[in-house]
C-alpha cells in the first residue's frame, strides 16, 4: 500500500501536463506515464484515480514495481469510454503501450500513421453473470453513419438477446466481428469506427491487433527490457500452460496468497488451496492456477468408454449461454445450499370457482386471462408478507431480509430456463399479475428479455401441473433466494363427507416448498405453506 500512494504522489503533477484539474483517470498495463519533468515512465499493470472520489475503490489494487525510465515519448490526449455511464476522463497514451480495456469502447489516437483517430468497440458487459457473448447481427453496414442511440447490433448474452448502442456519432468503418460470431470475450475488439468519413476506406485491410486483446484477470508481471524499443523486436511466443503443481504457495509460513475470485472459485469446486502453485505476482494464485487445475484433473479422470465392436449413433448438441449459466447456478446451488422441503395439498375448488368469475370480467373488459399460477403468484407474494423470513437470503455474516416482495416466475424456452421477475406481486391486482406474466414469458421465448426484467427476485415460483401434468415435484433453489415453490397439478380426489359413511370430491393440488435450512428453519416454512394454503383455499381474502 506504501509503494501504490508513493506511485499516486509521483503522478499527481500529471494535472499539469494534461491541463484537466477537474479529475483524472490513468490506466495503464505496460502504460508509459509523464510526469511534471517530462520524464516518462513505463509502469506493469494496475490502475488508480486521481482527484475523483467516486474512484477511491480502484487505489485498492495492487502496483507492482516494474519501472523503466523514458527519456523521450510522444505523448497524446485521449479518452476512454467507460461502459455505458457516457463518462470520459483523460489518459495518457504513448507509443508501443496499450491502452486499458474497458468492456465498453475505447477510443484513442493511433500511433501508427496507417491508420487516422478511430475507436474500437469492444464487447460490453450487458449481463451482472456475462462473461462472453455472441453477436446475433449487425444492423448496421461498414461505412454507414452512426449517430448517439442507434442499434449497432444485437448481442446473445448468457441471458437474452440485447440491444448495443452507439454512445457517439461518426462512422462504421470496420467490423471485426460479423453476424453469428461466438464465444466473444468481454472487451474483445468487434468493431472500429471513425469520425470522419474519408476515413472509412483507410481500415479496409485493419487487423486487432494483440495489445488490443482483452487483458486476463491477473497474471504475473513479464520481464522489462531496458527501452521499449528492444521489448518490440522480441518474437511473440505462444503462452505456455500453466502446470498446477500440489506445492503451497506463501510468502510466510502460515498464509496462502490467493485473489478473492481464485479463491472463491477453489471453494466451489472443493480444490484445497494448499495443492496449488501460484503464477501470479509474488507466487499469489490467480483465477488461472485454478481453472488450469480443474482441468488437468478432468484430463486426469478415467473416461468412460465404448465396448469394442458397439457402435452407437449419436448427436452433439452446443449448449446455449443461457444454458450454460443455469447449470453452473443449479450445480453451485444444490453443492452449497442444505435443501429441505416441505409438501402440502390444497384444495382448489373455490380458487376454481373465483378464477371463472374474474374470467367472465376480464372478457367483458377485454382484459388477459386469469390462470392458476397467476393466483399463486398472489398468494405466494402475501404469504411472504405474513412470514418475512422466508424473502430473505443467506449472506455468510448475517441474513439479509427484504422488504420488496419480487416473484420470480419460470419459464421454458427453447433456449433453456429463464426466470422474469413480477415485481411488487404483493401490490399488484391479479389482473395487473396476469398481463405482466404473459408479457414476461412471451420475451423470454423470444430471447428479448432486458436484465431488469429478470434481475432482482427474492422468491421463485415454478409450475410443472399446470403445463405438464407433474403431480409433485422438489424444485432447486435459485440462489441467493432462500426458498422456491414447485408447484403441481390439481386431480380430483375422493374425500370424507360431514357425516359417517359418506363422502365427497374435491379437486386438490400438491405445492412443495424448498427451503434454505441455514435461512428458514423447519418450523418457519411451514408456516409459510399454512399461510399460502389458507390463501388458496379461502381466495376471497386476496381480494381484501
């Protein structure tokens, strides 16, 4: 920490050289920066703010201590467009440096003569669980203009189909990435534009170039030579991989160094830190270390394989992003969460009977159908009113209990599971309920669901009876929720009647409730399902 303020002292003339007293960012990952002299410095990877409040947390990553004097540099003012806030501070760029990468655009004056001012548009983050994307299609051409609030293209994120906008005007001069690229990294170049037109033809033949890749998590500093100028004649080397070996890395004897993602993941994946070499800066095991390990002990693993002689037909299917994502959430839930579950039957004869005469309304009024799972929903959200504890999540040092009442609703597509949210389902009238629940599943089919529309849940409900005909079933919890709802069919039942040796039928649906037992203790769920039951069988009081 000493060594990262006493870099930050040193740069705080930058102000000067720059002329912009209001807030400066510096971004640098083998960055030359200028001080008050005109000395420059090239400095191995980090970031920090200076003058700026809002950037406080960045000054908590680590500097590390590559400097390299530079007697003469050619310096130029650009800007960096941070994500979508529309927010630009100045950097320094120099030659034989690259620029930090922003999963956003970055635009900056060219070096390289070849080429006039431009911008590369790298892949966003349009997803908090985004980590790669696919670009669906460009709707717009090479060379057409582009101005603040187009669609440049649509993006396939581990979630839906999302719109990418252009933040300003100017021209599409080179798409790096065409219609149905897949696999994309965050920050990885797709497109470059320009401001001026006669421009356009100039990245006919432009090529990303490796600085301009998006840089990894962290890796450890390579070696500086003594100008740049040698460091550019090097020949570029394929990485070689990084073997894990069981050999505790620490700088004591007592601690393992570890990022907090390296060490999140080993935890999830039950990989004892103490089995792992660490390639980052100082012997610290980096998100790498880990998934090279995972690896080499899925290699490691006896295959299965296929008796001489048999041969078998068969097709592989990709997975899907979405896909993709559900199976690490439910893999990650059903490793970390203690399940428990809890059925109960209900009798749905009067939610039957309310359900026709709210029909009958909504026809007359031209309103949307009113299904079962829209009364659900209803009775689900006030249940949660009655017992908060169960719209609450685990978070490790203390629970956290909300006060919105958000129903997660899931839907099947295609594509795999998603999982729109109806917000406020306490507030809301079962009208209000069934059109934003129609609307909702009708997105997720298409692929056009927006983050905020699935984003945010404390309580999921997912129905297999009324679609499929599923009599029970135990839901898994979609973290960090506490609890789910699965809910199935109603059949008609034979039940005692009022008086002996007679009897009656009634229509009865089973609702079983999974439950965090680290949040919801036993006796709480089933408070929970006695007050969701008394809603169901008595749903006039819904209505109040």
């Amino acid at each position: 920490m000493a060594q990262m303020f006493r870099y930050a002292r040193k740069l705080k003339y930058a102000q000067n050289a720059l002329h912009r007293p209001a807030s400066i960012v510096y971004c640098f990952s083998d960055t030359a920066v200028i001080d008050s002299r005109g000395n420059g410095f090239v400095r191995s990877r980090g970031c920090g703010f200076l003058g700026t409040r809002d950037a406080e947390a960045c000054l908590a990553q680590r500097f590390y201590s590559t400097r390299t004097k530079i007697s003469s540099m050619e310096p130029s003012i650009s800007c960096l467009a941070m994500n979508k806030a529309k927010l630009s501070f100045p950097v320094c760029n120099f030659k034989s440096t690259s620029i930090f990468s922003c999963p956003a655009s970055a635009k900056f004056y060219s070096a390289n003569s070849d080429f006039p001012p431009h911008q590369e548009i790298g892949m966003p983050s349009l997803s908090p669980t985004m980590t790669e994307g696919n670009i669906a299609r460009w709707l717009k051409k090479e060379g057409d203009k582009i101005s603040p609030g187009e669609v440049l293209c649509e993006v396939e994120t581990d979630k839906a189909t999302v719109e990418m906008e252009c933040m300003e005007e100017g021209y599409l001069a080179k798409i790096i990435k065409g219609d149905g690229a897949q696999n994309i990294k965050l920050g990885e170049i797709i497109a470059i534009t320009v401001e001026e037109e006669d421009d356009i033809e100039k990245f006919k033949g432009y090529e990303v170039s490796a600085s301009s890749a998006p840089p990894a998590e962290e890796k450890a500093p390579s070696e500086t030579s003594s100008t740049s100028s040698e460091r550019d004649a090097e020949p570029v080397k394929a990485p070689e991989p990084k073997v894990s070996q069981p050999e505790a890395t620490s700088l004591s004897d007592d601690r393992i160094f570890s990022s907090p993602l390296a060490r999140k993941l080993a935890e999830d994946n039950n990989v004892p830190l103490s089995s792992l070499k660490g390639t980052g800066p100082d012997g610290r095991i980096v998100k790498a270390d880990v998934q090279d390990y995972l690896a080499s002990s899925a290699k490691a693993a006896p295959q299965a394989k296929v008796p001489t002689g048999v041969s078998l037909n068969y097709s592989d299917v990709p997975n899907s992003q979405i896909r993709k994502v559900t199976a690490s959430r439910l893999l990650l839930s059903k490793q970390t969460i203690p399940h428990y579950y809890l059925t109960v039957d209900t009798c749905v004869d009067a939610l039957m009977q309310l359900r026709s005469e709210l029909n009958s309304l909504q026809e007359a009024s031209g309103g949307k159908r009113i299904s079962v799972n829209d009364l659900v929903i209803k009775a689900a959200a006030l249940a949660l009113q009655k017992v908060p504890q169960c719209n609450s999540s685990w978070m490790n040092d203390f629970i956290r209990q909300y006060h919105n009442v958000n129903i997660n609703v899931a839907v099947q597509t295609k594509n795999g599971l998603f999982v729109p949210v109806i917000k406020d389902a306490d507030k809301k009238g079962l009208s209000k309920i069934a059109e934003e629940v129609k609307n909702l599943a009708q997105k997720a089919k298409d692929n056009t669901l927006k983050p905020e529309e699935y984003e945010g849940g404390t309580f999921t409900v997912s129905n297999l009876g009324g679609p499929f005909g599923i009599k029970q079933f135990c839901a898994i919890i979609n973290p960090p929720q506490s609890c789910i709802l699965a809910v199935g069919s109603a059949e008609r039942r034979v039940i005692p009647g009022a008086a002996p040796e007679e009897f009656e039928v009634g229509s009865f649906m089973s609702v079983t409730l999974s439950c965090d037992h680290r949040v919801v203790d036993g006796a709480v769920g089933a408070e929970w399902l006695k007050a969701f039951k008394e809603y169901i069988e008595n749903p006039t009081s819904m209505l109040l």
